[in-house]
C-alpha cells in the first residue's frame, strides 16, 4: 500500500473475536485501504498484552498517520477483553449502539471506542447475548435495503437474529461451530475422521439425518457405528458430521420462527453456502451478504449516527 493511501485514512475498524482479529484501515467514506489479520484472538493472546496487538498489526498505519481514532466490535469488549462493554437490551438499533460505545486512550494517547453486545430474548424463552454480529447485522440489512429480516450468522457460535424497523429484537444462538470443532479433535469420533475436502452429498445426507429420530445426541454416536460397520466411509465422514450440526441448528431455528421467511445470511464461501444448502433443505430462501462487507458496513453506519445522530 503506497504511503499516499495511508495518509487519505481517517479510522481504523478492527472486529475483535476470540479466535481472530481483523483490521481495516478507511477513509473518509469507509472504503477499505487496508486489511490486516492475525490469530490473536481475545481468548488465545495469553499474557500478550492488547496494545501490542495493536501496534503489531497496525502500527505501519498509525506511523504514516498518528491518532487515527480506532473502533473496535467483538468479544474484545467482553469482561475478557480489554475493557468491559455492558450490553445493550433489545430493541437494538444502530442509534442506540453508536450512544453505547465505551470511549478510553491508550498509554500512548491512541483514542478508542468499544461497541457494545446485545442481550435480549431469544426463540425459545430464554436470555442470549451477542457481540461484534451486530454490526454485520445492521451493514448487511443497510446493503440490502432492508429493515425487517431474519439474519442468520454462521460461525464458532451461530446466531439468528429478528430484525423489525432497523431493531434487533430478539437473538438466538447455536453452539455449531464449537462443537463441530470439539467433536472433530476431542472425542471418539474424531479418531475416525480423515481430514478430506468438503463432500456436498455428504453433508447433505447428515442434513438429513439431523432430522432422523432419537436427537442429536444418538445420532452424533450413530456417526461413530457407521462407519466401525462399514456403512460410511471415513474420508466422508467430517461433512457428514458437519451436516448433522448445521441441519440441527437450522431445522431448530427455522421451525421456532423462521418458516415461511427468508434469511439473510452474513458469513464467507464456503461456511456460508453450506447454510444456504441446508436452509435449500428446509424449502427455505436466502441470500448471503460476505461477513467483510457486512462488518464495514457497519462501522459506516455507526460513524453517520454518532456524527448525525437525530
């Protein structure tokens, strides 16, 4: 990146996890000048202290460019992160998010801005919580031109979210992509799995299955009987086990709101189009919006109503 595109930036966008960080330099209007990513997730970095994340990852920018004002989303705002965030109840908008945010500066005079989570009720009687999806929420339904939709966004902890009049109003999660990793590196099943591309036909065939008798729980150990008895091949087994997960979540959310609505989903390649396969299964329509896209979208929007905020 020339020096010159470092000079036109304006803010640094960072969407903080537990298992990942990823940051965007912009300008002005929120374009992109900049990406960059590392494994220095919330719940991985040990004892490394998070100013040297930052300055690792960004420090090239901020030495073209000192005090670009940094805003982070994320469980970087979590009571593990680097300065607790308290969550905001539903109704959610963007308005209430961008009145939220905890402002603070760093020893070296870096000023920072924290989103918050949403917490509120979830699809079958319960509380959840969320945090850093609601920006990508509200960045997919603005490029959309939507104000009411169900979003479904895939990942470590799935979450399914009710959107009405440019609120969130309810918030559901699924604990898909932490088990589907559990069970593939920590249990007995796992020791029979052969790491192999994705197989569509298979995964398919444990969308299926997910919906088979005796719940989830017998048919994850039916994966393990299968293929001891020869009646499913070992290097076809992960998409078959990654199937019966996301078929159980999706049939769980769509049967508990979702039928007849179609679903905004916000996630990347290949995660995404296996929600949209197995939502196909459920005879039900989806359009997809990239998590990137959706996220920076989202800071734009945050940026408008705390500059604008009427």
């Amino acid at each position: 990146m020339a020096p010159g595109s470092i000079a036109i930036a304006r803010m640094i966008a960072i969407d903080w996890g537990s298992s990942a960080f990823r940051a965007f330099l912009l300008d002005g209007d929120c374009e992109i000048l900049g990406r960059a990513s590392t494994s220095d997730g919330v719940s991985l970095l040990g004892d490394k202290p998070y100013n040297r994340v930052l300055e690792e990852s960004c420090g090239k920018w901020l030495d073209v460019t000192p005090g670009l004002p940094v805003i982070m989303g994320g469980t970087i705002g979590s009571r593990n992160g680097w300065k607790e965030t308290p969550y905001v109840s539903c109704n959610a908008s963007i308005n209430t998010l961008a009145a939220s945010c905890v402002r603070f500066e760093t020893d070296t005079g870096l000023s920072i801005q924290i989103v918050p989570g949403v917490s509120g009720p979830n699809f079958f009687g319960g509380l959840d919580v969320m945090r850093g999806e609601e920006l990508q929420i509200f960045g997919a339904l603005e490029s959309l031109g939507l104000a009411d939709a169900l979003v479904c966004l895939p990942g470590t902890h799935s979450k399914w979210c009710v959107v009405e009049q440019g609120e969130i109003i309810s918030l559901t999660s699924f604990m898909t992509g932490e088990m589907f990793a559990l069970i593939r590196r920590q249990s007995m099943i796992g020791t029979l799995l052969v790491e192999e591309e994705f197989d569509l036909p298979s995964f398919m065939a444990g969308v299926a299955a997910s919906g088979s008798g005796g719940g989830l729980l017998h048919n994850l150990f039916s994966i393990r009987a299968d293929i001891l008895l020869g009646e499913l091949a070992c290097k076809s087994a992960e998409s078959y086990l990654s199937g019966m997960l996301v078929g159980s979540e999706v049939k769980a959310a769509v049967g508990a709101i979702g039928a007849g609505r179609d679903v905004v989903l916000v996630g990347n390649g290949g995660l995404a189009s296996r929600y949209t396969a197995a939502l196909t299964e459920h005879a039900v329509a989806s359009v997809s919006v990239p998590a990137e896209h959706a996220f920076v979208g989202g800071i734009a929007l945050l940026k408008r109503a705390q500059t604008d905020p009427a």
